[in-house]
C-alpha cells in the first residue's frame, strides 16, 4: 500500500472529523440563539401587552 493512499485517508478522516467538531458547535450555538430569540419575544410580548393596557386605563 502506498503511503500516499494512506496519507489521504488520513487526511479526508480528520477533515471529516474537523467538520464533525464544527457542525456539533453550530448546533449548540444555534440552540442557544433560538433560545435567546423565545426569551426576547417573550419579553417584547409582555411589554406590549403591558402596554396596551396602560393606554386603555389611562
């Protein structure tokens, strides 16, 4: 087997794995923004809607 055929193995493995690390990241990162998103809208909700009924009492 020639080492060259064993070194682009290698190589396309740890490219692979690389990936692998990065796509796992994106997922957590992108878990933690939705997240965020609900807690903002959340909050913008409940302002609203205390904003709504401060214009009707006063």
């Amino acid at each position: 087997m020639s080492w060259t055929l064993v070194a682009a193995v290698l190589l396309a493995t740890a490219g692979l794995l690389v990936l692998g690390l990065l796509a796992g990241r994106l997922w957590l990162d992108v878990r933690v923004l939705a997240r965020e998103v609900d807690t903002a809208s959340r909050a913008l909700a409940e302002a609203a809607g205390d904003l709504a009924g401060a214009s009707r009492a006063g």
